[in-house]
C-alpha cells in the first residue's frame, strides 16, 4: 500500500469494532504515511506541523478542513502560533480505522501542494 493508492480512495462510513484496524494492518498502513505516528496506545494517529507565523498555519488548518469537509472525515486540530497539531482516530469504530490513513496521506499531499 502507497500513501497515492491511499489518496485515491474515498472515506466511508464505518461503525462497529470490526473496522477497527490491529497489528499487521496498522503497520502496513503506517508504513505508507512514515511522518504520522501512531498514539495513546494505537488508538489514534498524529502529526505535528510547523510553519513561519500564525496566518500560514491558519491557511492550512482551512485547507485541512475543507478537505475533512469533502471526505466526512475530520480531526482533531490544536492551531497556535507556528504550529498545528493534528490527530486522527475514528470515534465509531473504537480506535483507527483505514479513514484515518486515507486522511492522513491526503493531509501530507497538502503539505507538499504549499
């Protein structure tokens, strides 16, 4: 599995532990996003970011958001000066599911679009 494989996919609606996602299949898909890490014990995925100022972190939590906007699927966000923090985990499922690494690889394709 490719981060692009994982852009070209479509987030669904997922509810139930059965779409929460365990060893092997969270290593395979980590693996296509090396830059997130996973978090609080595997039940979530994070990336922090980095920018020059408060208005060009402002800009990509926007684009961020329109993008979780198209895909129904959205973080949690902390936006401050120079930063932006960003989790993924899905809530209905209990933990990760493969929402969260479709998201996850089309946030870093934002980052290289700037």
């Amino acid at each position: 599995m490719s981060a692009e494989q994982l852009r070209q996919e479509k987030c669904r609606p997922l509810k139930g532990a059965d779409h929460r996602l365990d060893g092997d299949q969270l290593s395979d898909l980590l693996a296509a996003v090396p830059d997130w890490q996973l978090l609080d014990g595997g039940k979530m995925i994070g990336r922090d970011l980095r920018f020059d100022g408060f208005l060009p972190a402002l800009a990509f939590t926007n684009a961020l958001a329109w993008q979780a906007e198209q895909d129904n699927h959205h973080p949690d966000l902390e936006l401050g000066w120079g930063y932006v923090r960003i989790r993924f985990s899905s809530h209905d499922v209990g933990g990760l599911s493969r929402n969260d690494f479709i998201s996850a690889a089309k946030v870093d394709a934002l980052l290289h679009a700037r």
